[in-house]
C-alpha cells in the first residue's frame, strides 16, 4: 500500500523535477519575460497540488489507505475505537453480520421486507409428470399474485437459523454491507465535520437501506426409484423486487423442470424438479438513481463533480469490504483469477444455467466454453463494473452491447435495450453472440472449431484478443495469451467435471426437502439447512465437486462432518460414521469423503447434504437448495 509520507515525497521529486527541467529549457531569458507572472502561476500550481493531495488522501482514507506510521486511518485498524465502529455498524445492518433475533441490532438490512403467497410443505406417494406439476405450479400462483404483500418483523420471521429469504441467496448479493455503510459514514466525517457516533451510523444505514420484495412459490420433486415414486411440495421465497442503493431491480421468472439421476441399475434414483426459475433481471431507471440521489441531497454534490465523486463512493465500497487498498483505481481490471484447483461444473450458480444453454443452443458454443468467460470476466458477478465502464457477467461496454442487442433480439424474439445490460439473459446472449462473430469471421462457422478435441485452445486466441481488447485492436500474441490461458485453465475444468453435474453424493432415499419444515423432533417449525437422504450406516459419501476440505471433523449437532469449499460453494456432509479426509486436503469429483452414519441431533442413518455460499470463512450460513445447484 502507498502511504501518505510516500505520496507527499512523491509530489515533492516530481514537483522539484518539474522546475529543475523547466529552467533549463526555458533558459535565462524567458525567465525573464515570464518573471511577473511565476508568483501568481505558483499559486495556482500550488492550489492545485493541495486539492489533488487532499483529494488523494480522501480517497485513501475511504479505500483503507495507510498513513506513515504504518497504522491504517480506518477500522482496518484494530484499535478499541475501530473496533467499536466495525460493531456500531454491523449491528445497525444486522443479518449478512449479526443474527435478527439478536436484541441489539437494528436489522436495517431486513427491516423492509414484503411477502405475497401462502402454502404448506407436503409430499404424496405416485408421481406427477412435469404437464401436472407446472399446472400445478401456474394455479399456485395466480393465488399467489391475487393478494397483496404484507411486511414482516425480522425479529420473529427471520431469527437464529435464515438471515435471508430468497432461495438463491440473490437478496443477500446485493443488501448492506458494511463497505457501503462505513464509506458514507466517513464521508459524513470527512466533508462535513460530523462526529462519528452511533446516532450517525445508523442514520446512514436507515438512510441507505434495502427493500425487498417476495412471492412465496411452490416447487414440486417427483423423486421415483425402480420400485416407487414420492411427489414432494415445498414452497420456497423468491425475490420479485430490489430497491437498493446498487440499483433497483425487478426480477423475472418462468416455469422449467430438469431431470437428473443419480446411481446405476437397480440403486438408480430420478428426480425430477419443477420450479420457477429466473430468467431476466430488469434494471428499474437509472441503475445509479438512489446514490446519486444520496450524494446530491445529503452532500450537495452538484451533476459536474457527479460521477467521479460517485466513483469514489463505489471505490470505498470495495475498499473497506475487500479490506485491500486500490491505487489504481482508475485503470484496474478489478477481477482476480480464481485458483483452478477450486473450479468445476458446480460452480456454476443455477440461476444462469439455463440462460447458458439456451446461448450454447443457437450459437454452436459448449456451455463449458460460455461458463469459463463469465468466470474470467465477473467471477459471476452480475452487477460488475470495470474502470474501462464494461459492465455485467461478460464485461460487455454499453457501446458494444448496443451494436450487437439488435441481433439478439431478432434471434431470440426479445426486445433488449441498453438499459438491460446488467439483466443475466440479455449479457450472455450479447456476450456469447459477439464470441460467436468473431470465431466465424476466423474460421467460416463456429462449427468449425475443434470444440471434441484440444484443437479449440489455440483456435479461441484471437477471437479473445478482439474479445478482450476490441475488434479493432491490433493483435498482440502476449496480451491475447495473458486473457485467454485462464479461460483455457476453467473451460477445460467445466468440460471435464460436468460428465458428474447432478448426482447425489450418496445411493439412498431423499426423505426431507431443504427449506421450513416441521421440527423432526418437536417444537414447531425449523428452517432445514440442506435435504437428508435416508440410507444404510457405512455407505460411501462422495464428493460432488472438486475443492478443498475446509472442516473434517466434529460438530455440534451435525456429528461428525466435512466441508468442501470450490470457487463459489461450501458443501457440507453430514451425520457421517467415519472421516475419509482431513482439513486442508484437495478433492475431485467422486472422491469418497467419509460413509454414512447416525451422529449427532439424527432421527436415523441418513446424510445431511448442505450447500451455502461463500461468505468469509464461515459455511454455516447462506444455505442455498442443494438440489437447484445439483441439477445439470
């Protein structure tokens, strides 16, 4: 990191340098005839230099900047004071920090929720086929959408065991973080001299806090074996709207079901899901609508000095969340190749495989191939923004989106505009379309590229250049090489590991679904974490990713465990009799992590398969329907 001692030395050499060079070349007599005007020209220069070092130093103090001590300026620091702001303001944000049910938070994070629709988790033995269920599916909500939305009290709807209700976690992607909080509250401090205090915090967090909105919708599994068939009917929240201070988003379903089975011959189990599934996010306005809104009445930012004021803003996000410093902030990339050990077909968030397909299906590109730029490009970030303004799961620029929409709509019907960049759909079909041109102009057709063999790594290098650097750049092998080989790195990841998407880690039945359910053991209602599978004491338990062992060992109520952390997801095995790896080892697809048992809080031998999402070191939290993430 750069210190303020380091950038105050570096203004005075090159400020020395400037007149050192400057006298030289100007020489005796025209330092003569400029004479009467150096004192008012040194005043301006060194106007401007205190205004570009204040502006500096503002800048390192929102990105957790170090002053010349070596000591951070912000709570990076772990000083008592620090300290105490880091807890003022994860208690006034509450669930993504702090549990609802905890008596000292605030919860502004959960505060405006609405809910719509009612139903009751069931299961009936026979089979529905997928005709039945979305009928079924479609009845459920026309009742769902009859009614209104009511508000819910986080402290009694929420609790201890789910910080967050969508089923795919999207609410918990883009709700408070402490980055955002924190940022407006030291430019609270630093630009109009308010003392940091609780009253301050959590007048920011009120200020900036999310909406959500919900429609409770049923999804039905017909699992069926060579001997029966159980349909189950759970209900699970899915956010239908998001008003937050990264934009206000409008969220878009149809109804889908996939198949996948899991074991051979006469232990094969199918399983069948119907659910409604995502397919576009629809940006409401200007996606920086209620930011600009803050800045201009909170801080009285005028529309010229906007953008790069909001800029900071969005920078001091990520600085205090990614506790890491950006200096060049204006020129970075701002995403790091993930570890390629940690990557396979699971991870691949559910909500975007079929809009994968879908773009694989009309442009002759593998899946495998689509899924490896997004990984490169956002890490599956949809909301992403690099400084160069591309935008979205494909790095897409909004020039380069608007020449390319009009194609995507007359193949596929839709009616894209670029204010739909960030939507999932409309980027990764621009994305895959531009890939799809390039790789033609080369080669004649897609088809013609060696997607069976190995020939398609060195056949993709240009295309990416263009990709990457533009159609019109001129090409530069070194560039293209250092784009493409990490996509090369996770393609042939995805195209290896994918033969494995959907089993189940173990042969058994599926006896309880992921979500609210009745407490097995008494007492009411409990959220279920991840789905169990009933099964005989000592059968194997496979992986169903490659990763790394994060956790084997034992835990309270779980009995004894492992937890295998990828690029995206922790996947938890449960309740096992015996341990077949150790904390820190690597696994692959299919590796037997441990067998079956009965320990822990168990009503019989079954295993307890969980998913969650990555959120710092901790896995017991930001659990996600393992069989969504399952299905192929």
């Amino acid at each position: 990191m750069i210190k303020i001692s380091r950038i105050g030395n570096i203004f005075k050499n090159r400020t020395k340098q400037f007149f050192k060079n400057g006298t030289k070349k100007l020489g005796k007599k025209l330092l003569v005839y400029f004479s009467p005007y150096l004192i008012p020209i040194g005043i301006v220069f060194l106007l401007a230099f205190v205004v570009y070092a204040g502006y500096m130093a503002i800048y390192i103090q929102l990105t957790g900047g170090q002053g010349s001590s070596g000591a951070t300026i912000t709570y990076l620091s772990n000083t008592p004071q620090d300290k105490q702001y880091r807890d003022w303001v994860e208690s006034a944000i509450g669930p993504k920090y702090k549990y609802a049910d905890d008596p000292n938070t605030d919860d502004f994070n959960v505060s405006d929720m609405w809910v719509k629709g009612d139903g009751t988790d069931s299961q009936s033995s026979g089979g529905l086929s997928p005709e039945e269920a979305k009928a079924k599916l479609k009845e459920a909500e026309e009742q769902s959408q009859s009614e209104g939305y009511s508000h819910i009290d986080p402290k009694t709807f929420l609790g201890h065991s789910k910080e967050f209700l969508d089923v795919y976690n999207r609410d918990e992607e883009i709700a408070l973080t402490f980055g955002q909080v924190y940022t407006f509250v030291v430019y609270e401090n630093g630009s109009l001299g308010r003392e940091i205090t609780q009253d301050l915090v959590k007048k920011v967090a009120k200020d900036i806090h999310p909406t959500f909105k919900y429609t409770k919708r049923l999804k039905i599994v017909v699992v069926s074996s060579k001997d029966s068939s159980t349909t189950y009917y759970y209900w699970q929240y899915k956010l239908d709207e998001a008003d937050t201070i990264l934009g206000h988003f409008k969220y878009h379903y149809s109804i889908v079901s996939n198949t996948t089975t899991s074991g051979s011959g006469d232990h094969a189990i199918t399983i069948t899901t119907t659910e409604w599934q995502p397919t576009d996010t629809e940006i409401v306005g200007d996606r920086w609508n209620r930011i600009n809104k803050y800045l201009k009445t909170e801080f009285k930012v005028t529309d010229n000095s906007l953008p790069i004021d909001r800029q900071g803003i969005l920078e001091g996000f990520q600085g205090f969340d990614e506790n890491q410093q950006r200096i060049e902030w204006l020129a970075r990339n701002g995403f790091d190749d993930e570890p390629f050990d940690f990557v396979s077909c699971m991870s691949i968030p559910p909500q975007y495989r079929e809009i994968i397909e879908e773009a694989s299906k009309k442009y002759h590109i593998p899946t495998w191939f689509i899924a490896a730029v997004i990984m490169r490009e956002s890490s599956f970030n949809w909301l992403s923004v690099s400084s160069a303004d591309a935008r979205g799961l494909m790095q897409i620029t909004p020039a380069t989106f608007a020449s390319h929409v009009g194609k995507v709509n007359n193949a596929f019907g839709t009616s894209y505009t670029l204010n739909d960049i960030y939507d999932p759909r409309a980027n990764i079909l621009v994305g895959t379309e531009i890939w799809a041109e390039y790789l033609s102009q080369q080669f004649g057709s897609v088809d013609n590229v060696d997607w069976k063999g190995d020939g398609w790594i060195q056949q993709t290098l240009e295309a990416g250049f263009k990709y990457n650097a533009g159609p019109y750049a001129k090409y530069n092998q070194s560039i293209a090489l250092d784009y493409m080989e990490p996509i090369w790195e996770y393609a042939k990841k995805f195209k290896a590991t994918s033969y494995a998407a959907g089993s189940l880690p173990v042969e058994g039945t599926i006896t309880s679904m992921f979500g609210w359910r009745s407490d097995p053991f008494g007492g009411g209602q409990e959220y279920h974490s991840g789905i169990d599978i009933a099964c005989n004491i000592g059968t194997p338990v496979h992986s169903v990713s490659d990763g790394k062992v994060l956790y084997a060992g034992s835990c309270s109520g779980y009995g004894n465990i492992v937890v295998v952390r990828d690029s995206m997801y922790n996947y938890l095995y449960a309740h096992l009799s015996e341990i077949n790896v150790k904390t820190g080892d690597m696994v692959k697809i299919g590796d037997i992590v441990g067998l079956s048992g009965n320990e822990g809080r168990s009503t019989g031998p079954h295993l307890h398969f969980g998913i969650s999402k990555i959120t710092g070191d901790n896995w017991n939290t930001s659990w996600i329907d393992p069989l969504s993430v399952l299905n192929k």
